[in-house]
C-alpha cells in the first residue's frame, strides 16, 4: 500500500491555553477549544498510523551547547508534559521509531541532516495540542523539534522541505501519517512586550496561508520579529505546509487572548496530491 | 563566554529539581560555586529580573528563575516594565 500524508493542520501551543484556560474571556476560550477540538475530530477521522507534531523545544530537551535546526525523536515510547503547572495529567505515549528511521533516511537522501535523539521529553509544545487532538494518548507520536528559540534559525524554506521529508517518507513506509506543527502566532513571552499581540501580522499570516499559501516563504524576518520572538514558530506551520503539498488552509479560528499572551490560531491543510 | 555560562546554568536550573531546592534552601552557598559572574549572582540573589535582562538573558530561561526565587508573575512583570524597549531580540544571526 502506499502511504500518504492524511492530515496537515497548524494550531498555537501556548501553556496559558490548558494552564490557565478561565483567564480568557469566555468567548475567546469557547470559540477556540471548539476549533482545537474539531481539529482532532478531523485528525482521528483520516486514522493516522502516525501524529508527527512538530514543535520548537523551549529548553527542556535542548540548549544552545547543541543546537540542531531540526531534530527527530526516535524512542518508541515518551513521557509528558515536562511542565507540571500546564494541567494536564502526566501521561506515556506510544513513540513510532520504525518511521523516525525512516525520516531520518528520506532526510539525508533529500539533503537535509537533522540530528535525533532517544530522549525527548514532551513540553507544553506537544502536550497541549495533543490534549485536545489526541486525548487519550492513543495514537503513536513522532515528535520533531525545530529550532525556533535561538538565532540563528533554520530559514522558512528548509521548514518546508522538511515538511516534504516528512511526505515522502510516508508514502515510502505505506504509512497513514498526521503531520500537526504548533506554535506561534504572534507572541514574546517572558519579555516586556509579553502580553502584546500582532493582531496584524497574524490575520496576514492567515490570510496569506487561506489564499496563497506559498507565499508564505517570502515573509521578511523583520516582519516575523515584529510580531515577537514567539512568532518565529511559524515555521511549524510551514513545516506542516510542506507535509500538505503546498494545499489552502481553511481557518479554524483565530483569537488573540492577551491573557494567554498569544495569537491563537488553528487551521487545516488542504491536502495536494 | 558570560553570557553563555549564565544561561547554561539557568537551563540547569530549570530542568534540574536538586538544583532549584538547593537555591530555594540557601541561596547564597548554592550561587557561591556556580560558574557566572559576580553581577549575575547579585543579580539573581535581589530578584532583579531586570538585570538579567539587560544581560541578555533568554525570556525563557528567566520565567522559570522567577518561579524558583518566589516571585508572582506581576512582580515578574512590574520588574520587566521599565526596560520596555531596550533590548531588541532578532532573528538576524549578527544581532
């Protein structure tokens, strides 16, 4: 059988959304567990053999003493959440170490050399979108890391490349795969400006994936710093992109909730065959 | 070099539960044998998030510091506020 990729979406991951969900206004809150939920109902719908959620790891499994662009997690088992105070239960989760193998393959054939680990522990990046997609923790996660914390950053295009690694290799393995990447939109936690939202640049950014959604490889740096340093996890999305063949994204929800210090966002890839 | 020194014990800190009880139960001879500077461990020892800052300390190797020295995340940001705007973060490799 050949394999494919069955599902592409892109959701915000941020802590606050499961740590402290009654801090947003009731509505903000409403409308986007809802779109978080449809996302899931979705992705259990094209029954993936595989989530591969792509996240930036915010220094729980890596530091700038090694600090690879993109790394793959190869365990066949992994634990969560690092991060206690985010509310969700610690929880264990099936790994798909047959297909990160393959990843890692398709990778290098395709020219590009991320790094793996055995061991990666999964933080807010992959647990709080999991919470809502996969609730029960049933289905097999490939967890990939992208740099998306210290400069310099793996550029827009190579993000979409990788989400094409990811595509072939599961059309190789005869694999069901859901490719999620999380994070963004636009945010700067733990800085002065946290709690600042670009509600510009994260309508463009949407409207830009909704419309034309190559174009979103042309989007200037400067622009992405504007929008704080959390918006450079954009790059998931591209990634997720990638993975979808370059489809449409059909926005889900948008709710910039200042009292979880982000731009919240969740769309889903068409899927180009 | 300082720099790096810093956040590498910050990011220590962070995932190290042994090393957070020590700097909650005496903070002074747990900061005494860490490699950083001088100006760093004042820094951490007055809770001046500020300081750090100007340091050019990651935010998210900071946010974790303030909930292992006590601090609520308002006090957090009551010290952040006035350095609003003098520190730019890029993405551009050279800033």
């Amino acid at each position: 059988m050949k394999g494919a990729i069955v599902f592409a979406a892109g959701v915000s991951h941020a802590p606050h959304i499961t740590g402290f969900p009654d801090h947003a206004p009731v509505e903000s809150k409403t409308r986007f567990y809802a779109a978080m939920n449809e996302v899931g109902a979705r992705l259990r719908a094209a029954r993936p053999d595989v989530v591969v959620v792509v996240s930036s790891d915010h220094f729980h499994n890596l530091f700038t003493d090694r600090m690879p662009a993109f790394c793959v997690g190869m365990a066949a088992e992994h634990q969560g959440p690092a991060e206690r105070w985010i509310r969700i239960e610690p929880f264990s989760v099936k790994g798909a170490p047959s297909f990160a193998r393959a990843v890692m393959q398709h990778a290098f054939r395709l020219g590009m050399d991320p790094a793996f680990s055995d061991h990666v522990v999964l933080e807010h990046g992959l647990a709080v979108p999991l919470s809502f997609l996969t609730p029960e923790f049933d289905y097999p996660v490939l967890p990939i890391l992208q740099n998306c914390m210290v400069p310099p950053l793996p550029p827009l295009h190579r993000c979409y490349a990788f989400g094409q690694v990811l595509r072939a290799a599961a059309e190789d393995q005869g694999l069901r795969v859901a490719v999620v990447g999380t994070g963004g939109l636009s945010h700067a936690p733990g800085s002065p400006d946290a709690g600042r939202i670009d509600i510009e640049f994260d309508r463009e950014f949407l409207e830009i994936l909704r419309t034309r959604p190559m174009d979103v490889l042309s989007l200037a740096d400067e622009r992405i710093d504007a929008a704080g340093f959390g918006a450079w996890e954009i790059r998931q999305w591209v990634t997720a992109l990638g993975a979808a063949g370059g489809g449409k994204a059909e926005v889900l929800a948008y709710e910039p909730v200042e009292a979880w210090e982000t731009g919240c966002g969740a769309v889903v890839f068409s899927l180009e065959h | 070099m300082a720099l790096y020194a810093l956040e590498s014990y910050l990011f220590k800190l962070k995932n190290d539960p042994l090393s957070q009880q020590a700097l909650v139960a005496d903070p002074k001879s747990h900061l005494a044998v860490q490699a950083i500077d001088e100006a760093a461990k004042n820094a951490i020892l007055n809770k001046d998030i500020g300081a750090l800052w100007q340091l050019g300390v990651h935010p998210l190797l900071l946010v974790p510091l303030s909930r292992f020295l006590g601090m609520t995340p308002l006090e957090y940001r009551q010290r952040l506020a006035p350095h609003k705007g003098s520190r730019s973060i890029s993405s551009s490799f050279e800033g």
